[in-house]
C-alpha cells in the first residue's frame, strides 16, 4: 500500500467506515512506516480530542432563518437574471435599430428635400387628427345639446360596460375540447 492510499483510508477507519480487509492492510502498512505510524497516532490524538465534544445546538429558528435568506437569495438572483436578460435585449435591439436610424440619417443628409417633405407629411397628418378631435368635439356638443347629462353618462356607462363584457367573453380561454371556428 502506498502512503498517499494509507493516509486517505486513516480517515475512514478512525470513522469505521473501512472494510475490514482494507483496515487490516492500513494496519500492516502503519507497522511498516515510520511516518504513516506517526501521522496515524497525530489523527487518533486529535480524534480523541473531539470524541467528547458535544455538538453545539442551533437556536431556535435557525433553520427558517438560513432558509429565508437562501430564498431571498433565489428571488435576487433571479431578479438579477431577468435583469440581465432584460438588458441585453435592449441592447440587441439598440444595436440593431442603430444601423438603418444611421442609414436614414446619411440619407437625410444627402438630400435635404427628404427632410422637408418627412416634415410636410407629418404636420398634414396632425392637421388631420386636429380635424378629427374637432368633428368630434362638435358631434358631441350636438348630441349633448338635446340630452341631459344624466341620461349621457348613463348612457356611456353603459356602453363601457357591454364592451367590457364582449371583450371578457372573447379573450377568455375556450374550454378543452371546444374548438374555435372563423
């Protein structure tokens, strides 16, 4: 036997989880091997050193404890793993609408004319959403004119909750087994 094979297996005999056959090689080993022979005797004086020591007892609630901590641990973690994820997405994403906002920005650049007719289009179509509050605006000043406000309000009310209600039963899962036609 080896000494590096004779100084595993000391641990496990002073534990007395050797195999009988391997205890007695060990033995015969430490008879042989003048070092082996002292390292055994340091491990069975420090082995009777704690033999009658009594191991100390957690207070109480020290289990919970650990295991709320390790469970905020987790949360942390986990808050810190969608974070990451969370981030390097956006990142992707910046880094991928970075090129073709570069390449409109050359273009635009280039040609001025561009530039000028984004513009153009973009006020024409805020005149035309303007247009459309104020139609708005004047179709309800008309149809309040002739009704009285509570009528209005229950009236709306009204309407919010059956389209409230026709989004609740068209969103809703469909129970197994029934299948949805179009």
């Amino acid at each position: 036997m080896s000494c590096l094979k004779a100084s595993e297996q000391m641990s496990l005999a002073l534990d007395a989880m050797l195999p009988e056959e391997e205890e007695d090689a060990l033995h015969a080993h430490i008879a042989e091997c003048a070092d082996c022979a002292a390292e055994w005797r340091a491990l069975q004086s420090m082995n009777s050193l704690f033999a009658d020591v009594q191991p100390a007892t957690p207070p109480p609630g020290f289990s919970a404890q650990v295991m709320s901590r390790v469970r905020q641990h987790s949360r942390r973690a986990t808050l810190v793993r969608r974070g990451g994820v969370f981030t390097i997405g956006l990142l992707v994403v910046a880094a991928l609408a970075i090129v073709p906002l570069m390449t409109m920005i050359s273009v635009a650049m280039q040609n001025p004319t561009i530039v000028q007719a984004l513009f153009g289009a973009v006020r024409h179509v805020a005149d035309v959403f303007n247009t459309l509050a104020r139609a708005i605006g004047l179709l309800a000043g008309a149809m309040l004119a002739g009704v009285s406000w509570p009528v209005f309000v229950g009236y709306v009310i009204t309407a919010a909750t059956l389209a409230v209600a026709w989004f609740r039963i068209i969103l809703r899962p469909m129970p197994t087994g029934w299948e949805r036609t179009t």
